[in-house]
C-alpha cells in the first residue's frame, strides 16, 4: 500500500470514528503498524494546516479524533439548533415509540421490530435530546448501548412522566387483515400489490 493509500485510510477511520481511537486499534483497523499512524497524522495535520482546514486530528493520551478547530463552534452549533427545532420524520416518531414503551432498549432492537437500520434516526434524536445513552447491557454479546427517553422528550410530548403515555390498541382497536383486505376489494385496490412497508434507508431523523 502506498503512503498516500495509507493516510486515505488513516484518516477515512477516524472520519468514521467520530470518537476517540485508541492508537492500536486505529493501527489495526487501516492495517498499518502504530508508529506509521504517529507520522501520518502528522502529516494530516500539516495537510489540514496548509489548506487551512477547519478540522485537525487531536491526541488524548493514547487515542486520536478527529475534531473541528474551536473558532467554528458557532457555525456548528447554528446547524445543530436548525436541525433540532425541524419536524420530526414519521421514522423518527417511529423510533421514538419503540423506545418508549420498551425502554430501555438497544438500536438492535429497534432494527428488529422496524425491520430497517435505525442507526441514523437514533443518532439524530440523541443529539435532539430526545434519546440518551442509558448504559450498556452486559448480558448480552458485545455490550450494546441501551438507549432511554429524556426529560426533553417528556417536555415536547407534554408528559409528566412515562406513565403518562397513551396505551397500546389492542386487537379489538385494530383493524383485522381479513377487513383491510375487504375494503381494498371495495376500492378497486388489488391488496395483492399493496406494500405498506416504508423505506428510510436514509435513516433521517
């Protein structure tokens, strides 16, 4: 691999990241022995430096991230405020219930029961505060985050607390298959190819 590949890949991995790294498993993941990644963030660092970049890889004792210069907090802070006050996407209202009645509950379980990955949904609502990081289960095979409502979640859906919340329809509430299928019939609709199913695999929030 040739040195620029291998700075591509340095710096593709902790683009990736957003959190810190541990210098080792930085090393492994881009395939390249520790000390070649000391030189190359080195170089990345100048790279960034001379472009006037407004990102710089910072170290935190034996770990690296790749971070925004302070200077540019209030342009990053702008989006993030305009992104949380837009209206929130039926897949996020989606996720949302799913976490509530379930809490708390890991991402894996919200793929599950929508069927699609969540990752970009539950990202989006955590830094909406709507979610938050409640641990990590340690039963489980590698120690998935587990994720719960906030207190913001209670204030925007004008709960006191999660007692408050609606309860699930059961059977008698819903409407069966067999009735769906009948007024489709009535309309002039072929249920046969009907497709309920929602695609966000932009995973929007």
């Amino acid at each position: 691999m040739k040195f620029n590949e291998r700075m591509a890949a340095v710096e593709a991995v902790l683009f990736s990241c957003g959190e810190p790294i541990e210098l080792e498993k930085l090393a492994q993941a881009a395939e390249i022995e520790p000390e070649t990644v000391v030189r190359i963030i080195d170089r990345l660092n100048a790279r960034y430096s001379e472009n006037g970049s407004a990102v710089v890889i910072n170290r935190l004792e034996n770990s690296f991230q790749m971070m925004t210069k302070p200077e540019y907090a209030r342009y990053i802070k702008t989006a993030l405020e305009t992104r949380r006050q837009a209206p929130l996407s039926p897949a996020a209202l989606e996720v949302l219930a799913i976490v509530a009645y379930n809490q708390p509950v890991t991402r894996g379980f919200v793929d599950q029961v929508r069927g699609v990955d969540s990752g970009g949904v539950v990202r989006s609502l955590v830094e909406r505060g709507l979610l938050e990081e409640h641990g990590r289960l340690n039963d489980i095979p590698g120690r998935p985050i587990a994720y719960r409502t906030t207190d913001n979640f209670l204030r925007c859906f004008k709960l006191n607390d999660l007692g408050s919340l609606p309860p699930i329809p059961d059977s008698s509430g819903q409407i069966t298959l067999e009735e769906y299928d009948g007024e489709d019939a009535e309309d002039g609709y072929d249920s046969a190819e009907f497709d309920g199913g929602e695609n966000d695999s932009e995973d929007n929030g």
